[in-house]
C-alpha cells in the first residue's frame, strides 16, 4: 500500500476520461446541444464513478489502459452528469449552482437544458457500444444491462421519484436506506459492477464481495453528503449548501443526527474496506478500491 | 401480395408489442413513476416504429415470435414515448393534449413527467440487453449502438434542439430535410435497422436497399405530418392541429405549398417501393413493409 500514489493514479485516469468525454460530444454540432452537453459534463466534478469502474476494473485484472473500463467510465458520468442537469432544472429542485458554476438550464435555458440531459443519458449508451472490435459484444451487453438497471426506474429515477414524494415526510431508516439506495447507491454499486464486468470470467467470490463493497460504499457516500449539507459553505461544496434541510428532505442527520450520521459512515466505510479484505485479492489490485474508499468518506465537498 | 392480411399481421404484433411493453413496466413502483410510464407508453400511438421493426427483421427472415426483434420494437417505442413526454413539457412545445389524452405534466406534473421520459429512455436500453440467453449478446450491442446513436445529440434529440432553434426562421429544402432527418427520420431508419440487426450476417446489398426504404418512408412520413397539421382537425389527429402554423414552425407545406408537399410525399414513397424491390426479397418477404408504407402515406392521422 505504501507505494500506491493515488494521486497520481487519479490524475493519470482522470485525464484519460476527460479526454474520451471531450472527444465524444463534438462542440458545434446540433444547434447548441454539443456546447451544452460539454459545459454540463466537462471539467468538472469529483468523477467519483469513473474512478470507481476504472479501480474496480484493475481489481479483477483489467489493463490499466483498456477501452472496455474507459468506456464505462465516462458512461456512468454522463449517466450523473444527465441526473444533474435535470434534477437542478426548476421543476425539480431548482438549483442555480452547480460545481462552482451556473446550472445548465441557467446559461441555456431549460428546452437546451432538457435536450441536454436526454442526450448525455443517450451518449452513455453510445460509449458502452464502440462501433469497432476494440471491445468484446458480451462485455458491450453486461454493461448496458448493468447500467440501464441502475439508472432506470427501478434504480436511480425510481429513487428521485421517491425523493420528490418524500419531502416534508418523516421517513423511517430504512425507507431513507430505500431512497439511497436508489438514487445515489444503485449508480455507486453500478460503478463497482462495471468494472467488473470488463473482465470476463471472475470468481462469483470476488464479485459479490465486490458488490458488498460498492454498497457500503454507496451508502457511505449519501450519509457523508447530508453531513456535509449541514457541516460544510456553498463556496467549499461548489453547490448550494444546506438546500436539503431548506426543503425540508429526510436526511441522516435529520434522522439520527450530526455525531451519529458521521459515526455511520465511519462504520459503513468499515465494512466497505472488510468487503475488500474477502476479495482474497491483492494489496496491489485492491490499492486505488482502497484510497477511493477513504477519500469518499474524508471528503469536505 | 394478395393473400397478405396487414391488419391481421399489425394487430398480432401490436398485441404481443403491448404486452411485453406492459410486463416491462411495474405499475405500483417508485412513487407513482411506473404509474406515469404506463400512462406514457400504454394504449396510445400507431406504434408505427415497433411496426417497422418487426417487418424489417421479418424481411430478413427473423422468425416472427422472435424475441430479439421484440425487444427492439419495444426499445424504440419507449425512445419515441420519452421523447414525446419531454417535447409536450411547457418549456418546449408546451402541449396539453396527445394521442387524445391530457399529456404526461398535465396529468402527473411536470418533475413526475421529467423523470418518467428520463425512465421511458433508460428502459429501452433495459429492454434490449434481457439478462438471459434469449439474444445474442453480438445482437444486443448492435441494437444498442444503432439506437443510441440514432436517438442521441446526432440523431433525434440533435434534431430536435435544430427544431427549437429554428422558429421563426425561413429554412430552405436543404436545411429543412437535416432538421426532419434527424428529429424524425433517424428512428424511423433505426427501426428498419434494428429489425435487420437481429439476424446475423444479411448481405450488404439487402441492408443498404432495406437503409434506402427506411431514409425515404422517413422523410415521407414528415412530409405527411406537415399537411395533416393544415388539413386534419385535433380531433383526428389525437393531437393539436395546426400547431406547427401557429407556432410558426418551418414545414414543408409553408416551403412547398399544400399541393407540392402532397406530391412530394407521394415521390418519397415511391422512392421506398424500389428500394424494397432492389432488394431482391421474395414478395412474402416484404409483404408486410409494403404495407406499411402505404399506411404512412395514406394515413389520415
């Protein structure tokens, strides 16, 4: 572990998705549209998901360098990058504020913003199907099914619809679990599977330990961020800070409060590293799992 | 010819299209979003799409209970009913009424409508990717690229933001024909290719005769729409009539004239004809794209 940079390894990685994303929304295309999809997507962002499916690909033995991994990583953003465009526009959460920057729909206008969104879902779908060999048709498929399931009504639309219905609800543990778990878990998980699929044949073993990981780690995430919806400034969060407990959304910290939400997360984030330990797979492959891991829950944005 | 019943062949599929449309939906799901997909997708529309899909992988010789090219027929319609749901929203066309129902953000409201066509798109990647040996993972990343790209920033959702953008302005032919080739025409070509793609190795020549009768019945179902929008009333259409006029949309009918446009059409299907001859398919084969291209023509909504 002590040799692994993960700096570096972020930045060599994320470079590589900046790249293919940029590559793959032409600029001057579509009457607006491309200039949109790239102010919406580009230069911005944690690309926590990307990381994930390019750390979990190298868990299980992808090339560092492989298409397959690089392609589902700039699809599952743009899959987030899309949620985002929507969920800020004025009949959801009405958000002004985004990564430090105007929403979308604000530099835009929401027709351009709604445009914008659908066709970055639909670009995810394009860069899971390279239209050359540089990727196995079976590993194309397993990708789309994973990420249509994720991404759909029975995985994170279905948690943002759950959401809208829910504020001004006082919702119990495990029906906020339930919401989480679709509206931020099922993409995180997702981001896991993915990579995993990159590689054919891994033990059954190391995939559900693997999928153990991406939900605790999922779960870790959300309670993280209702912590740092009250704890951390707009300017630090690069979005509108405490617009959850202005709405009045169900929360962690709502629910259980600020010192036992943090505790939680320091317990699920536990559980994630232990999911990694029954991998039975190396320091070496689990490296960059592990300080993504970290990074997640010591985050102060 | 003669002895082929095209309403006997349409209802068939249509019945089992709805079905499988039905089954992939769960009703009582994520806080009244199944709900709004239903209302979305269900008993409503010619299903013109799903319609091409299924003769297409017919003229190819797909068996016609094949799953692939049902899945496909579903994928698109639920491509063709997101994107409905979206355009009917107040911040782009802002409609009230279609397929002689309140639309989707009437009835459910305009976050329920926004995440219900967000859904409609993720499903159609769903429903193309089955997790189990039913279809050939190569047919599946076919399906997947072909529709992704004809729905994405370069295809449908591209020419909807030219459409946008496009108000109020004097389009030529030119211009006018890449705006409708890609809002409306690119899913009606996709739909003859997918119902291609679900069998293995079809000839070069039949695929590019078969890409001809897509490109043409594409742009002549635009042509016709335009003057249905002059000379049928909303009843008819199950949409508003004459909204294209009064939003003062470039049509074919304010480039051409009513008599020129309807001449047009008639061409563009003729064009279709040949290219199905030129295909070389025995007349069994193709009895059912045959009719169906008579039905674009002739249709009265």
């Amino acid at each position: 572990m002590s040799a692994f940079d993960l700096k570096a390894w972020m930045q060599w990685h994320l470079d590589r998705v900046e790249a293919a994303l940029s590559d793959g929304i032409q600029a001057h295309s579509a009457a607006g549209l491309g200039e949109a999809m790239r102010y919406a997507v580009l230069d911005g962002g944690k690309r926590l998901r990307p990381l994930l499916v390019l750390a979990s690909a190298q868990a299980v033995g992808h090339e560092p360098n492989g298409v397959a991994a690089l392609n589902a990583a700039c699809a599952i953003e743009l899959i987030h990058a899309y949620s985002l465009v929507h969920d800020d526009m004025p009949c959801m959460d009405n958000d002004v504020l985004r990564r430090g920057k105007p929403t979308v729909h604000v530099q835009f206008g929401q027709a351009q913003a709604l445009l914008a969104g659908d066709a970055l879902q639909t670009l995810a779908f394009e860069m899971l199907t390279p239209q050359d060999d540089s990727v196995a048709p079976a590993i194309q498929a397993s990708c789309v099914a994973l990420l249509a399931r994720a991404s759909g009504y029975q995985g994170m639309a279905g948690g943002q619809a759950i959401d809208l219905a829910s504020v001004g609800l006082r919702l119990n543990e495990a029906q906020l679990r339930q919401m989480h778990r679709l509206k931020t878990g099922a993409l995180l998980l997702c981001s896991v599977q993915m990579g995993v699929a990159c590689v054919p044949q891994v033990s059954a073993g190391v995939q559900n330990a693997l999928a153990r990981f991406g939900e605790s780690l999922g779960l870790a995430f959300q309670v993280v961020d209702d912590v740092l919806d009250v704890t951390a400034d707009s300017a630090t969060l690069g979005k509108t800070a405490g617009k959850d407990e202005a709405a009045d959304k169900p929360t962690y910290v709502a629910l259980m409060g600020l010192e036992a939400a943090k505790a939680y997360a320091d317990a699920l984030a536990a559980d994630a590293m232990q999911a990694l330990e029954d991998t039975g797979l190396s320091d070496d492959r689990l490296a960059a799992l592990r300080g993504l891991a970290v990074m997640v829950v010591q985050r102060n944005n």
